[in-house]
C-alpha cells in the first residue's frame, strides 16, 4: 500500500494511514501513522463522539418565545423575545408549527418589539478566518455558527421555466430579499446544469436589503436551482421569523433588534429539538460544517468554566480533558472549530484509529456508527466503491479540501472481521487522494493483513513492509 501510495502521490509523505482490528484476526497496519496531518471534515467525529459522551445522546436544544406584556383580545400587548439555545438545525417547519400556535391562541397582532435573545452563546472575537480558495462568500458550506442561527441561515433560490416566461422564488421568503429575474425562456431542450446561470447578490447602502439577480437561458419545463448564505444571522432570524408569522396571520407592529431577556418574562411559546443523536447523523452523513461548529459552541457552552470568556475556546479545552481521559494523546492535536473547515486543524492517524478504538468500545458506538455515511449507499460515500461488491461493507466519514482528501470510520473484511481505519491524503495536488484511499478499503475488505505487518512506525518514518493487500 505504501508503495502504491507513493506512485500515486509522488511522494512518500502524502499518505498517513492507520487501521486497528477490532474484533477479530488480523494486524494493526500503519503508514506515517504519527505524522500530523490536516485532517477535513473526519474531524467531525472527533466533536460528535466527545458530544454524544460529553452532552449526551438525549440531549436536545430549546428555544423560547417570552412576553413581558400581557394578551389583550387578539392582541399581545408588549414584546415578543426569541430566546435561542444554540438549536443546531431550528428548521422553517419547526418555526411555523410553533407559531402558528400564537394564531392559535387568538393573537393577530403583537403591539411591541420583536427582540432576538443570543446570549446562550459567549464569543469572544469572532472565530477563526478560513481562506477559501472558491469565489462564492455566500457558500452554504461556509455558514458560521451562531447562537441565532435558523434554517442553517441558508435561502433556496429556484427559477423555472414555462409558456409564461421564467418564474423566480425563493425560500423562505424574506422581506430583506429581492429577485431580479433575468433569466430568458427558450425553445424546449436539455436542461442547463447549475454553472450555467450567474447569482449575484446586491447590498443596498442603507437599508440592509439584498437584491440578487439572476442572469441565463433556460428552456420550457426546466427549472434551475441555488442555495446562498446572504444576511447576518441576527437579520435573517428576524426577517424569517416575521414572514413566518404575517404567513399564520400575525403582524408586529415594531421593530427587529437583539438584546437580553428580562427576568420576568412569562413564557409563551417553545420548541425543542430532536436529540442529539439525530443531529450527529445530520452532521456525519452530510458533513454540516455550521452544525459541527454549532455543536462544538454547545460543549463549550454546557461546560464553560467561570473564567472562559469564548465557548469555542471552552469546548475545545472540554474535548481535550475528555479525550486525555480515555488516555488519547492529544499531542498536537489542533481542533480549531470542531468542522475540520480550516487550515489549521491537525491529527495523526494513530490518534484518528485510537479515537475510534474507544468509539466501539462507547455504549453509545451505534449511535456514532449509524451516523457515518454506508459505503456505495448513501451520504458522501454514495458513489464511491460502487459495484464491486463493498455495498454496506463499511461506515466511512469522509473529508475534502484543497490539497486535502480523508477518511475515517469502521470497514468489515471478508472475514467479518471490522477495522478501524483512518487515511489521510496531504499533498500538491491531491486530486488522486480519493483513489488511494478507496485503494485502502478494498485492500482491508478483500485482502486483509493478516500474516505480514506494516510496521508501527515513529513520527516521520516509514514502514518496511507492505501488507499482502498493498
């Protein structure tokens, strides 16, 4: 394997790998395996088992809607505060139904302020700045975590095409947020892929609205489709909360602002989220970036010590003493956000497969390995290893930056036996990483060490024997 690597990659660094039987016959197999390594996005699985062992699987998030007034007739005399508790997925249809709840009640119109609550989270500063390489600020994958956070903070942007012209929307829909549709009906014909059309968000001076337009050609029947990231988190809960509830029937007569709850304030309306355990398999399966580091705020912020002034800070010490307690070693390790979206993130392989050793080991290891995409079936690993015969063969995570590919998880042998594995490919260009690590899976599937092992190598070095699967 570490030959083919080096082939491959050009270089015999590139590559750190680790893979540790679990249950049955086989020997433990490393490659650069103390070499620290900018891992992606399988530094995920470090955040969702430190939170299903930290938090716990039936933890869960709730979000208030408080009055300091009182309910007149159809009316709520006072303002209505949003207090928000960190809620890593607060979803349109969890927003409606409970608002929908004040239409309900008899209310139509609040006759005060809408005001957003962000206290549950302490951010000192910001966070770390990632220098993406693309040329979209407004990527969902870029979304930063906050303690407003709504909808993932995202707006759907669709165009279809008919006998009438073209027809633009979006959702939610948001006051803040103009349309100019520009884009021109054609004759029927292919429909054009996504690359084909231009979204170009428009700040206005003053007003804090965004127009986006639209540029391209589309044919009759076909419809073309984009997701953004545009108004400040704060923004865009307030402007969705109001459209949520003008759409049940209710108006608030004042303005949008943030500030703190005040102590008396009676309770009105609450939603809870699903547990944490559905949130993790929202996070590994699709690799949620703002969720992970939402997640990682939530650790911070359940266990922050009276002196922490920032919860990124704080959950990231909570997962470093948590980890140390199970006897890891972290030296080196560099969490950075709890996504892996960084360039500073860092983990050896060794420390990845001995993570995962106490993963299957956890009373919660079905919780963190039904989170994990199935090889060949669905997630990130939906079209990889197809039609060779590894279909359900494994539970990979899977990471990809620039100069970056990695995966992490737990894969079966032909003899039933499940190794944890974790390889990552750092390398100018790694655009081949993927092959080689997909070369890593077949090879343990198929092929499993089990007579010749690659040596445990130190920091740097490399091993003198490749596996009979290599």
């Amino acid at each position: 394997m570490r030959d083919y690597a080096s082939k491959s990659l050009h270089n015999e660094k590139a590559l750190s790998m680790a893979a540790i039987p679990l249950n049955g016959p086989g020997i433990e197999q490393y490659i650069n395996a103390d070499e620290l390594m900018s891992p992606g996005s399988i530094m995920k699985l470090v955040t969702t088992f430190a939170a299903l062992e930290i938090l716990g699987p039936t933890h869960q998030w709730e979000t208030d809607f408080l009055t300091d007034g009182e309910m007149v007739g159809d009316t709520l005399k006072g303002n209505l505060y949003v207090r928000f508790g960190g809620d890593p997925k607060l979803t349109i249809d969890r927003l409606w139904g409970t608002l929908r709840e004040l239409r309900s009640m008899g209310i139509t119109t609040i006759d005060g302020q809408l005001v957003l609550d962000g206290s549950y989270f302490k951010i000192d500063g910001g966070f770390p700045v990632f220098a993406d390489n693309g040329n979209n600020p407004h990527a969902p994958f870029l979304v930063e975590p906050s303690a407003y956070l709504t909808n993932l903070n995202l707006l759907h942007f669709q165009v279809r095409a008919d006998n009438r012209g073209t027809q633009a929307w979006s959702s939610p829909a948001l006051a803040d947020v103009v349309i100019d549709n520009r884009v021109t009906v054609v004759e029927e014909g292919s429909c054009p892929g996504r690359r084909n059309f231009d979204w170009t968000p428009v700040y206005h001076d003053g007003d804090n609205k965004v127009t986006v337009r639209v540029t391209g050609q589309l044919p009759k029947g076909c419809r073309t489709t984009t997701y953004m990231s545009l108004l400040p988190h704060d923004q865009y809960s307030a402007s969705l909360i109001r459209s949520l509830l003008a759409e049940t029937g209710v108006t608030i007569t004042g303005i949008s602002a943030t500030g703190t709850t005040p102590e008396g304030a009676k309770l009105v309306l609450k939603t809870t989220s699903p547990d944490l355990v559905t949130m993790v398999r929202d996070i590994n399966k699709w690799s949620s970036n703002v969720m992970a580091r939402q997640m990682l705020l939530t650790i911070g912020a359940e266990g922050r010590l009276d002196s922490e002034k920032d919860d990124r800070v704080a959950g990231i010490r909570e997962i470093y003493e948590w980890l140390e307690k199970k006897g890891i070693n972290t030296a080196g390790m560099v969490i950075d956000n709890g996504a892996g979206l960084s360039r500073h993130s860092r983990i050896t392989a060794r420390q990845g497969a001995e993570l995962l050793r106490q993963a299957w080991d956890s009373p919660f290891a079905s919780d963190l390995m039904a989170s994990m995409p199935i090889i060949a079936m669905d997630g990130t690993m939906a079209r990889r290893l197809t039609n060779i015969g590894m279909d359900g063969a494994g539970r990979i995570k899977t990471g990809y930056l620039e100069d970056v590919r990695s995966i992490a998880g737990f894969t079966r042998d032909e003899h039933n036996t499940t190794w944890a594995v974790v390889g990552m490919v750092n390398n100018d260009p790694a655009w081949n990483g993927q092959a080689v690590l997909d070369r890593i899976l077949y090879s343990l599937h198929f092929r499993p060490p089990t007579g010749t092992a690659i040596s445990r190598a130190g920091s740097g070095s490399s091993s003198a024997a490749t596996s009979p699967g290599g």
